[in-house]
C-alpha cells in the first residue's frame, strides 16, 4: 500500500484517521500544523496527503496553495477535507487544487477509502 501524510491539529482525530489507514495497510505520518506538514514534505515524500481545511495559523487552502507552487510537490494527490459540507466550498476546493474533497462530519471512511484508492 502508500504512504499517507495527515494533516489536521485535532490530535484526536488525526490519530483516528492513522489508525483507520493503518487497518487498510497504509503506512502513515502526522503533522499537526500547516507548517509542520510543508516540513514533513520537505523531508519526505508521501503518496498522498489528507489535509484538514480549518487549522489555526496557515489552513488548508495556504497550505495546498503552497504545495501545488513547488515542483517537487505540484502533482502530489492531496484530499483536502473539512466538516463544510456544502457544494460550492468543495467545488472551491477542487478548483483551487485539491484532487478530492471529503466531509469528515459524517465520518464516511468508505468513501475516504474509495477517494484514496484512487490515488495510492
């Protein structure tokens, strides 16, 4: 299976969504930040990253803009997700970079499943 970088500063639920792509046979990688993710891309290089939109400091949107600016990381599959379930910000989402977007309200895990499938 890939590897999968998750970003989100819920440590709860960044620890959630580990343990869950761990289950699938992913290996995994956490950063809580914005910054902490660019610098866990720096350093490494993930198959895929799951990136949380609303985090204090630098967001979801800050983070994928920059990610998608550096050549080392421009095509690197990201699936931005929030609990903002409504078309138009995911339509903005996808618009502004992001290969996929998840609503983690619901906390569907087999559509996140069927997302990552296609990229890992």
């Amino acid at each position: 299976m890939g590897s999968i970088l998750v970003v989100d500063d819920h440590v709860d639920t960044n620890e959630i969504l580990c343990r869950l792509l761990r289950s699938l046979g992913h290996r995994t990688a956490s950063a809580f930040t914005g910054d902490g993710a660019l610098a866990a891309l720096a350093s490494d290089r993930p198959d895929l990253v799951i990136l949380d939109m609303m985090m204090p400091g630098m967001d979801g949107f800050e983070v994928l803009r920059q990610v998608r600016a550096a050549p080392a990381t421009a095509k690197l599959p990201v699936i931005l997700y929030s609990g903002i379930a409504e078309p138009d910000f995911q339509a903005c989402a996808i618009q502004r970079g992001a290969n996929a977007y998840w609503v983690k309200g619901g906390m569907d895990f087999s559509r996140l499943a069927e997302m990552i499938a296609q990229y890992v």
